[in-house]
C-alpha cells in the first residue's frame, strides 16, 4: 500500500475564518461585541438551547458552574474517573471534593450502577462526561440526581451533536460545558460554550465570567462607571475567537457527517481482528459525535502498545490516548486522596490498553483502509 500521511488532528481552518478575523481586526470593537453575541445565538439553535454564553474555556465553564451553584468547600461532587482532568480540576478549584467512580467498560462513561453508593450527605452534584462523543445514560443518571436533588453538571467537551433523542447533550443536566480548542470538533483556537435552561443560572454565569459586574461596556450610562454584584473571573470570550466560532458553525453538519462515515469505516475494517476490543458506539437513540476511535488491545497483547504506536508513526499514521490515566492516578489526586493503582480498574484498563485513532473530518475512506491495514499488520507482527 502506497504510504499515507494520517495526522490525529487537523483545525478544518480556511479562507473564510481567515478573512472574518481580518475583519474583527479592522474594526475598533475586540471584545463585548457583535461576534459573541452571534456565536450565542447560532449555538443555541444549533443544540436548541434556551440559553448559550461563550467563554474562554471548557475549563472555564465547568468552573463557573459550580461557582454558579454556590458548591465549595466541605461538599463532594461525583465525578467520573475517567475523564480529561479539567472535569476534576473545576471541582478542586471551586474547593468541593470529587468522589470519583469508576468507567463502565463497555463504554467509557461513568458507571451509573455506583452512582447512588457514593452519594452522602455533603453530595451537592453529579459530574458526567460523555466520553469520546457518546452520550452518558442521562435519564438514568436525572432519576438519581433528582431523587437525591443533585445538580447536573454535563462536560460536554467532545460532545457537540451528541444527542439522546434527539435531545442535545446538555441539556438533561443543569448545564453543559463545551470546548472549542484546536482538536476538538469546531475550534475558535481557544473557547468555551456554557448552555442551559434556567434563566438565573444563566444571568449568574454571565456577571460570574466578567468580574461580577452588573453592565458590561456599552450598556453603561456614564462610561466607566458600574457596580460590582458578586465574585467574578475573566472567562469571557474574544470578538476574534468567536468570528471563528460562527464561520466553524456552517461546517459543522458537514465535519459530523464525515467523522461518523470515517468512523464507520473503519470499525467495519478493525470489526473482525481478533486482538481488539471494542467500545459501544451508540444507536439510532444514543448518537455520538464520533470523536475518534479507541480500540482496545486484548490482554495478551496490551504490553506491546508503545511498541505498536510507535510502529504506526512509522506509516504516517498519528496516534492518541484517552486518557493516559484515571484522574484519581494523577500524582496530584494520588498524592491529596491517597489512591492506589488497584483501583478504578475499568477506567485503568481503558487507559493503559487504548489506542485512539482519528475519524476527523481531514481524513477520508482510503485513510481508514490504510490505518486499518497496517494496524492488522503490525498487530500479527507483535503477536
Ligand atoms: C478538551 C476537554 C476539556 C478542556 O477543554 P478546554 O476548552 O481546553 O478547557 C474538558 N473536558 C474534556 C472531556 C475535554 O475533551
């Protein structure tokens, strides 16, 4: 087969975010401007959300939201074990204690079956991640959050048009929290997206992004002059980002429907190799975003997987791992909580015998075959 070059992440960036830029940069108005405010309004569409609020980060939003639910110190947060740290890291910031459950190994996502036994009284809320793009069991996960009146905080990172329903993710909790860093499904270089369906939530999030203040330029009667209401951050997004943000927002059907098709592809290519595992994908009710694919490798061959990553960088081919480590495996979570590496085994397991392979929008049907082809390859040479 005719060597390829199959890169794990490409921004889908041309000539149309390259001259929206140009035209924020000719004009006078940087920030608090039109571009958020259009970005918003196209997001909300999108995920048919009462309300959407950009930001500077993913991280930021998550951080916000429990800002914006008054949880600190003294109470605990469910989370998953498997995730990227920033879901974690914003508990920690906000000064709460993450109570960490393990992955369903089917999967990926938090195990809801040990939700309910990890719930005390100081429990303020549940923290999910839909991992890799494929939703978390939502309802099931609203039935004990209600029942045990939890908020629901949905890092919905890798999960732009992911759905349940019809139902965009997002929207069964309290708030979702998007990430529009360069490798995520649409970019603005660095962003975030907040959307949610109650309107004092939102107007909290809104002062609590831009210092706490009651006006923000423009809105004020005599210039420079507000009121402070509360504790705030600087989260906001930039009027540059977010002209990014609206030309990536004409993509984005296309970007989805390319992933899934690559996805497809070569789930169908890998479906009958006997050293791999693989994750559930969803179906006609449960849609993915499709981020990429993680096959797992069988026991028998999982301590050769460096060794197999680095042989398909030797085709060309880019390679990743979600995620490296359990968040509770993370010096800084062993460190503080004392866990040991005897724990969190689904989680560990998908992180230590992983390989995540791209579906992007940059990649093509021929793409999948070659990254299929010499995956079997090296696979029977290191068996
Ligand atoms: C990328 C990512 C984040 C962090 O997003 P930023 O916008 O970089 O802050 C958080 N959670 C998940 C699941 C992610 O993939």
């Amino acid at each position: 087969m005719m060597d390829r070059n199959v890169p794990f992440g490409k921004p889908m960036i041309d000539e149309m975010e390259r001259r929206a830029v140009l035209e924020v940069l000719s004009g006078d108005v940087l920030v608090h401007g039109p571009k958020t405010k259009e970005f918003e309004k196209k997001f909300a569409e999108y995920t048919k959300a009462p309300f959407a609020l950009s930001l500077n980060s993913c991280t930021a939003g998550l951080h916000l939201a429990y800002l914006g639910f008054n949880i600190g110190p003294g109470d605990e947060v469910i989370v998953p074990a498997q995730t990227h740290v920033a879901t974690v890291h914003a508990v920690e910031l906000a000064g709460a204690k993450p109570v960490f459950v393990d992955a369903d190994p089917k999967t990926g996502n938090i195990d809801v079956s040990q939700i309910e036994s990890k719930i005390t009284s100081k429990t303020k809320a549940i923290s999910v991640v839909h991992f890799l793009g494929l939703p978390a069991d939502m309802p099931a996960i609203m039935k004990i959050a209600n029942k045990h009146k939890l908020k629901v905080v949905e890092d919905c990172a890798l999960a732009i048009g992911s759905s349940i329903d019809g139902k965009h993710m997002g929207l069964f909790g309290d708030i979702g929290l998007f990430s529009f860093y360069p490798v995520k499904h649409i970019t603005t270089i660095e962003g975030g997206m907040a959307i949610m369906k109650d309107e004092k939530l939102a107007t909290v999030i809104n002062y609590k992004k831009a210092f706490g203040v009651d006006r923000v330029v423009g809105e004020r009667k005599v210039p420079g002059q507000y009121d402070v209401l509360m504790l705030g951050l600087n989260y906001r997004m930039n009027e540059v980002e977010a002209a990014v943000g609206v030309c990536q927002m004409t993509k984005l059907d296309g970007i989805l429907a390319k992933r899934e098709e690559n996805f497809r592809a070569l789930r169908k290519a890998l479906s009958d190799v006997d050293e791999l595992e693989h994750l559930d994908y969803g179906n006609d009710r449960v849609k993915s975003s499709y981020y990429c694919q993680s096959v797992i490798l069988k026991d028998s061959i999982a301590k050769r997987r460096e060794d197999i990553m680095a042989a398909m960088t030797q085709k060309g081919i880019g390679t990743s791992i979600y995620y490296p480590s359990p968040v509770p495996h993370f010096t800084y979570y062993k460190d503080k909580y004392g866990f040991t590496e005897d724990t969190f085994l689904n989680a560990k397991r998908i992180s230590k015998q992983s390989i995540a392979f791209s579906v992007g929008p940059h990649l093509n049907s021929e793409d999948m075959e070659y990254v299929a082809f010499h995956l079997k390859e090296i696979l029977t040479k290191f068996k």
